[in-house]
C-alpha cells in the first residue's frame, strides 16, 4: 500500500521579487509502507521545504501530496478545507463527506484577499468501537 505520494510539487518563495527562490520545482516521490529514504543536498536545495510541505507547514504553489492509512467506519471524523489560508480570517468549508467517498471538494467560497492558497484540518476521534486507525489519506491539488 502507498502511504506516501507527492506529486508534481512546486514552491517558490518571493515570486515576481529580485529575491525569488524556486525551492521546488516538479518534485515527486511514491514510498510503500516500511520505505527508508534519505534526502541529501546542500545548503538551500529545498530539503525543509519538502519536509515542511508534507507536514502542512506553509502551502506549496502546486502540486499534491497524499498520506496513506486506514479511518474505522465509527470514527468520529471531520476534514476541513480552505482556498484562503492567506487571508487573516480564513473561510473553512466541511468537506467531511467528499474525503469518505474519495472525492473532489468543489470550493464554495471565490474569494481570497492575499491570492488563492490551499490548506486542510483533519480531527479524528474513536468511535463507540473503540478500533484504532490512522490517516486514511490526505490529499490536495494546488493549481
């Protein structure tokens, strides 16, 4: 099973500035579960922000990343997504029931005062089963 796929990822820092920084550019990667990689580069070559990107620290320009896992069907389970993270006030729509179904949430909200950037939040609890599980997936396209 994957539990690790990021696709086609992209961040530049200061874009349209004499101090742009393409961090990074195209970046793929697919790991199975029990994978061990190591990545290596020097000084600036984007080894934290591929790390930050997958932990959720800041937004990658484009791209998609997924984590693989397993939620049980009594989970209580909620996954949140906004097109705004910039803003000071982002507007967070339920997409709970499209992440279920494997499908696509179709934003509601068009505006974004500091330009379009994608984020989520997942909360996950046990159900009245009490089975444990973990991270289904996650993933995001940026365009």
């Amino acid at each position: 099973m994957e539990m690790l796929q990021l696709n086609d990822l992209h961040k530049t820092f200061n874009p349209g500035t004499v101090n742009e920084k393409v961090a990074l550019n195209g970046v793929s990667l697919h790991m199975e579960a029990g994978d061990f990689a190591t990545i290596v580069g020097s000084n600036g070559a984007g080894k934290s922000t591929l790390f930050n990107a997958i932990a959720g620290s800041f937004y990658v320009d484009a791209g998609a990343i997924t984590v693989g896992g397993l939620i049980p069907a009594d989970a209580v389970f909620k996954v949140e997504v906004t097109n705004n993270g910039k803003d000071s006030s982002p507007v967070w729509e339920d997409a709970t029931t499209e992440a279920r179904n494997g499908r696509n949430h179709l934003f509601t909200n068009q505006t974004a005062a500091n330009g379009f950037a994608f984020n989520f939040r997942v909360t996950a609890e046990r159900g009245a089963s009490g089975e444990s599980g973990y991270i289904a997936s996650i993933q995001g396209g940026f365009q």
